[in-house]
C-alpha cells in the first residue's frame, strides 16, 4: 500500500515538473484558451464548436485523467492515463488534432503511448441566434486506437454584460466507426465495426456541456460525456498558460495544463508598441 502511494506521488510530482518547464518555454503574449483533455475547444472531456481566435494558433497541453474514467481501454482494461495532446488551426475551418496517451503503470506494453489524430471542421460559425456547428472525424486506424471517435456538435454562447458569459453545447458521438484492419498476405481492408465492441467509450451517443464564465480568466464547468457526469473550473494562471481542476464522475480528481500561441508572432518592437497604445 505505501509502495503504491509512493508511485502515485512520483507520478505526479514528475507530471508537474516537466510540464512546467516545458510551458514555460512558450510564455509570450496574454489570451483566454479553454480546452478539452484532447485539446480541442470544449469543457473536460467534451469539444464545443466555438473557435476562439481570429488567427491561426496552437494548443499544447497534458492531462492527467484518474482510472475509472480513463479514455484508452488498453486490452479492455483502464489504467491512469497521461494525455499529450496537440491542435493546431489550419485554415479558418480546419484544425488538426494530435493525441498520444501514456500509460505508466505498463509502459513496457505501450512504449511511448498510443497515438492518435483526427480532423475538426467548421461547418458554420455561430450567429446572433444561430448556435456554431462543427464535425469531428477521425480517418481510419488500426484497432487499437481507443481515441476514434466520429462526431457532430453545435454550440451557442449567451452574454448579458462584457463579463458574464454563459455557454451550452451538444453533441452527438456515432458508435460505428471505420476502422483499418492489417491482413496477412492480402494487405489491408476497412470494416465499419461498432466502438462499444472494442471497448471505445470516448464519446459514443449523446453528450452535453456547458460553462459559465463570471469572469476573463476563470470558467466554471458541468458536462456529460455520454457516460459520466463531470464538473470543474479553468483558471488562466499566467497570460497564455492555464489550468484546469477537474471532479470527475463527482468521485476523482484530475487536472490538465495547456497553452496556447500563435503561429504568427509579431515582432517584440510591434509588440511593445501595441501595448503603449
């Protein structure tokens, strides 16, 4: 039991020091970013279809996710997850997302960590009494990766002064999926195989979320990830650096880092200038 504890406490500690260090680097300008644990616009575990910025930018970001409600399903089994995630905005109705989940309980079976990518595409963006809608779609991949999902959500953002804020999204994840499957001497083929089968629960049916932000660096959280109920709080701790708390199922505690910047960085006069204005 100590030995256990003690694993735990390493874990974590390790976690926070190389995250910190590595966001740390990045530190340039201030902005709001609020994402989810795959690092798409969203709450904890749900995307939303907001897009927050008018240029393009990146996401980087680490979460921690507790057993019980890990994502990857390794031999259909959970086991506290390290989620690394990457996006990155394309085109004004692209983003690229990428996600590679660690597993440090068993990292002589998972090495470095399943990886994962997929698409968010902007159908529409959102209007004075039309909520956004996007899509999210994942190409086909090999059986094994336990992030694949295939989804539709639209949200819609209500604000009554130029600090409260409130947001609501909704969302529909498909359980059939398009999966790419290895043949031995006859290449490879793709079969349209049910997401529950395989253990797949990321996002399969209906999900909901919403926050409100009282505030420019606070958001307050409430979710449904079409299996679990979560609540939590993200708090922009220092200019594109943020924090997220997370309570999930009401039972664990989890957290996240991410930060976010712009793949266009004016020059530092410009932006001394800009600031004297």
């Amino acid at each position: 039991m100590l030995v256990l504890r003690h694993n735990e406490e390493f874990f974590r500690g390790r976690f926070l020091i190389l995250f910190f260090s590595f966001m740390l680097y990045f530190l340039v300008q201030e902005v709001s970013a609020q994402v989810n644990v795959l690092g798409k616009q969203g709450y904890l575990m749900t995307p939303a279809s907001r897009w927050d910025n008018q240029k393009r930018d990146v996401v980087l970001g680490m979460a921690y996710i507790p057993e019980h409600f890990a994502i990857n399903y390794f031999m259909k089994k959970p086991y506290r997850e390290l989620m690394v995630h990457g996006d990155i905005e394309v085109f004004d109705f692209l983003r690229v997302g990428i996600n590679l989940t660690y597993l440090p309980e068993i990292p002589q079976r998972v090495g470095v960590g399943d990886r994962h990518i997929d698409f968010s595409l902007r159908v529409w963006k959102e209007k004075k009494w039309r909520p956004s809608l996007m899509l999210i779609l994942t190409p086909p991949a090999g059986l094994s990766d336990y992030l694949n999902h295939n989804a539709v959500v639209m949200s819609k953002t209500i604000s009554w002064n130029s600090m409260d804020r409130f947001e609501f999204s909704i969302g529909f994840g498909m359980d059939k999926s398009l999966y790419q499957r290895k043949l031995n001497s006859q290449g490879r083929r793709f079969d349209l195989i049910s997401r529950r089968k395989l253990g797949n629960r990321y996002l399969n049916g209906f999900f909901s979320g919403m926050k409100y932000n009282p505030s420019n660096w606070l958001s307050l959280m409430l979710e449904y990830d079409s299996s679990d109920f979560h609540a939590g709080a993200n708090v922009i701790i220092w200019k594109r650096l943020s924090m997220q708390v997370a309570f999930y199922g009401f039972e664990k505690w989890g957290g996240m880092l991410h930060y976010r910047f712009p793949l266009e960085i004016k020059p530092r006069e410009l932006r001394r200038y800009e600031k004297k204005l």
